[in-house]
C-alpha cells in the first residue's frame, strides 16, 4: 500500500484479526499508513498478566501491549490503531466486538481474516484438542467474524481472508493446519456468491 500524501483508505474502519504481531502487525500498519482506522484485534488472555506484576516489573505484558509496541514503532498513533481484544474462536467474544466497532464507528470497511494458529504434528501423534484449536480459530473464528460483521459492512465492504499455499498442497505434520486453510478457501468461495 502507498506511503505518503495519497491515502486510498482515508476515513474508512478496518478489522485485522490477529494483529499481535507478524502479517497481522504487518497488514494493519499498512492500512492506516494508506489512511484507515484500523482496530487491530487480539486474543483476549485465558491466564492474563497480574496488573500488580506488570506494575512491579514497569513491563506491560500480554497482546494489547504488543500492539502498543509495534503501533508506536511504526510512528502511528492512538487514533489510527486501536486494539480491541476478542478471542475469534468464541462467537459470543466475537459479537461484543462487533457490536462495540459499531458503537463507536457505526460501519466496518474491511475485514481481514488474519488470526490464525499452527500445532504442528503428525496426524498419528496429534491429539483432539491441537486438530479442535487450529481449526476453531483458523476457520471456525473467520465464520464467525465474517456473519457478525455482515450487518456492519458498509455498500462495497470488503472482506479478505488469508489462506495459506498448503491449502492446496498439503504439507508433513501439518494435516489440521491445511485443513483449516482448505476450508478458508471454501468458505471465502462460498462468500463470493453470497
């Protein structure tokens, strides 16, 4: 996206999920360099941080402050990137923000799709629980952002779903991780016609 006085993206809201770090930081740096105000989401903490720990040590801790970090490095400020914690695999986290985005903005832009987790193994070695969590917040977390942000999405809303090459080639240890990406396909597919 452009850098500098062309902004194509002024005064529109855009949702990065997964916006703690990596292509997620990376994508919402992007969209308010180009002019948006971007609520950067993250995972809210099953185990957050003890506010009396971050306050001994002077250390925030924890997604939120991750943001904070990689918003003031990239000279951006309170305006252009807001965090908003949500855990995407819980419908109901997911509805509160929405519902809070509409609140304080009263539309949404654009939606990307961008949290996602791996847990690499074997499928002879993986258990329930690694093949549930890749695909709850992988798959299952765009579904339920993608029809909470529906009645939001303003006339030529957009919404942009990372996949990943090993949707469509596979890869070793990685079975729930392709799927979770297959499936993304799918349903962005699926979407289009919609």
């Amino acid at each position: 996206m452009p850098h500098g006085d062309h902004q194509p993206f002024s005064g529109q809201v855009v949702l990065v999920t997964g916006a703690t770090r990596g292509i997620g930081a990376v994508t919402a740096t992007a969209f308010a360099r180009a002019g948006a105000t971007v609520i950067a989401n993250v995972p809210r903490l099953h185990n957050p941080p003890a506010e009396s720990s971050a306050a001994e040590t002077g250390e925030d801790e924890g997604p939120v402050a991750d943001v904070c970090r990689w918003r003031a490095a990239a000279g951006l400020t309170e305006e252009q990137v807001i965090p908003l914690t949500a855990s995407v695999d819980d419908p109901a986290q997911v509805a509160e923000m929405m519902a809070t985005i509409g609140e304080r903005f009263g539309r949404l832009d654009v939606l990307v799709n961008n949290a996602g987790i791996n847990r690499d193994r074997t499928v002879a070695r993986m258990t329930d629980e690694e093949w549930r969590q890749v695909l709850a917040v992988n798959l299952d977390g765009a579904f339920y952002c993608v029809r909470a942000a529906v009645p939001l999405l303003s006339d030529g809303g957009r919404i942009v779903s990372l996949s990943s090459v090993v949707a469509h080639t596979g890869n070793f240890g990685v079975a729930n991780y392709a799927a979770s990406k297959a499936g993304l396909l799918g349903l962005t597919k699926s979407l289009t016609l919609e």
